[in-house]
C-alpha cells in the first residue's frame, strides 16, 4: 500500500431456465444458447420438437404460445414447459377446396360421404388465416372472428378451439353437432366464409381433419437376456399389453459370474433400471458379459447359446443317458417295496461318472399312483393341492449326489403314465386352473427348492406327454389343453430360474416333422407370456419311429427328411425348428440296430452294422447337442449301461473338453 486504494466487486446476477416436454415421450426441447445459467437480461430462443406419433400443442410456464419456437429473456428465474398430444394414428387430413377468389372453403361430394360413414369422433377444422385486419368467417362450425392471430387468439360462438399457433387456428365439433347442422343434400357444401375489408388479404386456405375415436391402444414389450444364464429381467408393472403412454420400469440383475453390461433395443442406458414409455410395440433386451471364471469352481450351471450348451464360456456336448428310477415312483414312497435308496443311487452315479457320463435324465414322478398314498395330493376334480415332506427329503439327498458327483441332472417332473386310467389327472389338465395348482404347488416349490444347485440343468416338464393326445385310456386330451399345461409351466420355470426348459415327444411328428405343436408362437398362443417357450428339442427316438421319419443319429436335427415312406432310406434332417439345440433324450442303449441301419441312406451308413458307438459319433457330427440312451439300469429290453458305455467313454476319449470342459 503506497496510498488510499478503493476496490470495487462486481456481480453480475444470473437466473436458471428450466425446460421440460409432457409428457416426456412427447418431444423434445433445445435452447440458443445453450446453458444452465444466463445473465439478467439475455435472451434465450427456446424450440419444441415433436417425436414421432405427437403434435405441439402450446406452451406453458413462462410462455403459453402456440408457436414452437419463442424468446424468453432471463430477468427471473423461469420454468417452460413444452406440451404435446399423441396425434390419432386413425385420422385423416384432407385439403378443402378454395373458390371464390379464396373466400370460401367447402368439401367435396367424397369427404361427405366419409363424414357421413362416421358415427362417433369429431371433425377438425384447420385455418391458415390472414394477419393484420380483423376478419369475420362463418359455416357450420359457428360463426367466429379472428382479431389477433400474432397473440393466439379466436373467438367463436361454438364449437372449440384446440390451439393457434401464429396464422394457424384449430376449431373441432363433435360429428354429431356437425351432422346435425350439415345439409347432407347440398353437395359442396361450404364450411367457412372470410370477409375483410382488406382485399389483399382477402385470400386464406385450411383442411378437413376426420378424427375417429382414439381407441385404447396397446404395446407389447417383449424383454430378452444375451446370454439368457447371464441374469433375469423384472417389468413393473409386469404385463402381456401396455396402454399409449405407460411407463414400464424396467431391471436388471445380473447372476453370480456375471455383469450387467448394458441395454439394446428400446433403450441403450447403462444403468440396470430403465423407463420404457409405451407409444409402440418394443423389445429391450439386458446384456449381460461373464466375469472371469475359476477354472476349478463347477459351480456353473449349463446355458444355450445359439445352437449349442454351454457352461462358463466353454461348450458342452451331452454324454448323456436315463436312469429314470430304481425303484418305481420311489421318491416320496411310504411303502416298504418302492422307497428310496440314497445308496443306490450315490453307487450309480459313480457308475456313470466313470463310464464318461456327463449328465442323466431321472423321472421325478412314474405315476402317482392312487391307490399307492401317492405323494402329490391330487383331489377327484383335478387340483393339486400339497407334496408330501418325504418327495422334497428324498430329491434333497438325490441333488446332493448330483453336485457330489458332478452330473447334471434332467429332471422329468411327470409322465403321460399319470394319465393312464387316472381320471383326476385327466382333469387336472383339462381345467387352467388345475394346472395352475399343479404349478403353485409342485413346479414353483421344485423351482424355488433347486435352481441354486447347478447340477439341475434341465427340467422336462412330461415325459412323452404326446401319448395323452393319442391313447382313450389317457383321455385323449386335446392339443390346446396339453399347450396350455406345457407353455405355463414353461413360464413359471423360466420366469423364476435359469434351468432350462424341454419336452420329450415320443412321435417326432408332433415335434417338427408334420407339425410344430411345441413352437413358441403355438406356445404363446396359450398363454400369453414371453417366457412360455421351450429351451430345447429332446425328442425320442426308437426302432418303429424310423419306418416313417428314419434314424436321427444319422440325420441333421432341422431340415428337409429326404426318402420315400415307408421305410425309406432316408436323409436330410429332423425337421426340427433350426433356432434351438437339440439332444436326443431317449434311444435304445443297446443301438440303433441292423434294421434301422437300412432306412439310412448309403452315403450315410457307418461301416458295418450300426452300434452306439456309431450312433454316438454321427449324432454328434450331425449337429445334434447329446444322445441320452434308455436306461443305465436296465429297466426293460432297451439295453443298459455295460451295452452303451463303449460309446460313451469314446466320446469322452476323442472329446473330452466338450464332454468335462472344466475337467472332471
């Protein structure tokens, strides 16, 4: 300091600008310059923006204009709201016809007819009128003058405005006012007049807008998982339709080893919960990467991916076989004859790992048998109504030894033998809401009781459950009554777990072959809900199956089936739908055999006489996903497991990191 010193502060006072559209689908709104604070003073152009399906409607807030673009200067804080309406996607714009040296506006003999052909909605009126002057006009919308077209404004003695934006008026009536003021015998009839007193702008032109009624619309929102093992997807509200205009809130949550990555389709945010608003037919779908993976932790459940199974990353081919029980209807038994022996089945499992076995298909349920005190209480009428302790006690045990021994598990959960002259089963699936008490009491609680344990890799929802359609004494159930059972209870297993879904058909031309009773479009038909699909093909196979449709070993699961029935020889595929993988869930342990071998087409034929040990490789090379042979344990003529582990250790021999990709 070498003197007096006089210091001055200067501010300079700055005020926010709040914009926002409603509703939020409708628009946007942008803003010159563009910032979150102006200086006192500044002014600022700010412009509405329709998206599609809206119209502008006006503003409010700090301006209630009908123009899209108006300047707002910054002397306060300010709020600005740009407000939209959906536009009727049932409406029509027609341009009336001038005459007169543009005074009058009237319709053609057609747009009469069109109004005549409407019983309900309104007509819209839409003006371009002359600035400056006042001007009067007249027609049967009622008499009304527009004074101030620069300030929005338009009087009139009835009728309605709907908005003024600049030279622009909309006037609307009901088609029941407009029908009642219409004489429907002067053809040309005119609808608007204009008078000034100002030659020059004498001259205005407008249209017919026909509004139908806007009926309530309704939007699918269909939700996908990449990988689907990957995690799961909540929609709240969670519903089959959504109105015009809804909000889903939309979520993800990803599985152990994995990360939410991101959204594609409908929206591409990356935070695991999105708004999804309904104002058209939408997928979404939540992607999801797998962590790195401990090559020693087998705690990985199988997932598809395109055609194949998979497990953390690495493929998995089936090496498979069934063991559907050791003793008939033994889990849950009360009876000293059928009860379940833990033993047995901890020394089979060890029997099949050895054997280069990687996964078995084990019935839940044989029969339920009534007389038997069976354990799923099933009344006269068909409702589920409880599962004993014991069922939940025994399958506790034989999950255990699964992850014990680290085979996964196809679990059948029931057979078409429950409905062989079982009259309340009959009517369980023959009543929606039966099968739902089946659902809430046997599937759900399974679901729910298991789907941590990896080693439950699949659940086939009925074995052969095509033989209730075929067989009186099953009672010839019809296909929407069996579609309904499959696809709900597909739905409840895929909205509640990763296990994935099949079903095993005992004839493949139920399946693929003359007719697709299992495709999701069928599936959904029945139960409207995204997750009632299957997973996977698991159809059986057995000699009299190849007099009409041949020997899938030897075949592609999807494509044409070449040959002339009977008895062929045949090539080609399947004809399985291409989008899924699929595995072989039953065949004959002991193989295919001499006489199937000549239903093979020459160019397909292993040397020699087929074995399973051929059956296996051409399965394989075919593209087919697993064979799973009928059974281990021998319980028929169809072979058991000394008949068929020659194949399955040659599998595991040539293949070994697709049949133990994380070792054994």
């Amino acid at each position: 300091m070498d003197g007096n010193k006089t210091l001055n502060a200067n501010f300079i006072q700055t005020f926010a600008l709040t914009t926002s559209a409603s509703p939020a689908a409708g628009g946007t709104v942008t803003r010159n310059p563009n910032a979150e604070r102006y200086n006192s003073g500044t002014t600022v152009q700010v412009t509405a923006v329709p998206a599609a399906g809206y119209r502008f409607v006006n503003w409010s807030g700090a301006s209630t204009s009908a123009n899209t673009t108006v300047s707002i200067t910054m002397s306060a804080a300010r709020t600005l709201t740009a407000n939209f309406e959906l536009i009727n996607p049932l409406q029509e714009t027609i341009t009336a016809t001038v005459r007169e040296a543009g005074k009058e506006l009237f319709i053609t003999d057609s747009t009469l007819t069109k109004i005549r052909n409407m019983t309900s909605g309104s007509i819209l009126l839409e003006l371009n009128l002359p600035l400056g002057n006042a001007n009067s006009l007249s027609g049967d919308f009622g008499d009304f003058t527009h004074y101030d077209a620069n300030a929005g404004k338009i009087m009139l003695n009835s009728g309605m405005i709907k908005n003024v934006a600049g030279s622009k008026g909309y006037i609307e009536i009901s088609i029941s006012s407009f029908k009642t003021a219409f004489d429907g015998n002067v053809q040309g009839y005119v609808i608007a007049q204009i008078w000034t007193f100002n030659a020059a702008q004498a001259s205005f032109s407008g249209a017919i807008i026909l509004q139908p009624p806007q009926t309530a619309q309704t939007y699918t929102l269909t939700v996908n998982r990449n990988p689907a093992a990957g995690g799961s997807v909540t929609r709240n509200p969670d519903k089959a339709n959504y109105n015009t205009g809804e909000t889903v809130t939309v979520t993800a949550s990803a599985n152990a080893n994995y990360t939410f990555t991101g959204w594609s389709g409908a929206s591409t945010a990356a935070a695991a919960s999105v708004q999804i608003i309904m104002n058209g037919d939408k997928t979404l779908t939540a992607n999801f990467q797998l962590n790195q993976v401990n090559p020693t932790d087998m705690r990985i459940r199988i997932n598809k991916t395109n055609n194949t199974f998979e497990v953390a990353g690495r493929r998995i081919w089936m090496n498979g076989v069934n063991t559907p029980w050791n003793n008939w209807d033994e889990m849950g038994s009360n009876n000293n004859w059928n009860q379940y022996n833990n033993t047995w089945w901890d020394n089979e499992f060890a029997k099949l790992k050895a054997a280069g076995i990687n996964s078995v298909r084990i019935w839940m349920s044989c029969k339920n048998e009534m007389q038997y005190s069976p354990p799923i209480t099933i009344n006269s009428s068909g409702q589920i109504t409880a599962v004993r302790q014991k069922f939940w006690t025994d399958l506790d045990q034989l999950f255990a030894l699964a992850e014990k021994h680290k085979i996964y598990v196809m679990a059948t959960l029931i057979s078409f033998d429950h409905f062989v002259d079982q009259t309340p089963w009959q009517n369980m699936i023959n009543s929606q809401a039966n099968v739902q008490s089946f659902a809430q009491h046997y599937t759900i609680p399974f679901v729910n009781r298991y789907k941590n344990n990896p080693y439950l890799w699949s659940i086939d929802i009925c074995n052969e459950i095509d033989w209730i359609r075929e067989r009186a004494d099953a009672g010839a159930i019809s296909w929407a009554n069996i579609q309904y059972f499959i696809a709900y209870n597909a739905a409840v297993i895929r909205q509640n777990s990763e296990i994935l879904v099949t079903v095993g058909f005992a004839s493949p031309k139920y399946n693929g072959a003359d007719s697709q009773q299992l495709s999701d479009t069928v599936l959904k038909s029945r139960y409207n809900n995204e997750y009632a699909v299957l997973d996977f093909w698991s159809p059986h196979y057995y000699e009299w199956v190849s007099e009409w449709y041949g020997v899938p070993h030897y075949l592609k699961p999807s494509g044409s089936l070449v040959g002339t029935k009977p008895n062929g020889p045949y090539s080609g595929g399947w004809q399985l739908d291409a989008s899924k993988p699929a595995v072989i869930g039953e065949c004959a342990a002991v193989g295919t055999g001499t006489t199937e071998r000549n239903r093979v087409a020459s160019a397909l034929r292993p040397a020699g006489a087929n074995s399973i040990t051929t059956d296996f490789e051409h399965a394989y090379s075919n593209g087919w996903q697993g064979v799973m042979p009928w059974t281990s344990n021998g319980v028929d003529y169809a072979g058991n497991l000394d008949n068929m582990k020659a194949a399955t250790l040659n599998m595991e021999s040539k293949y070994f990191d697709m049949i133990f990709p994380w070792g054994k």
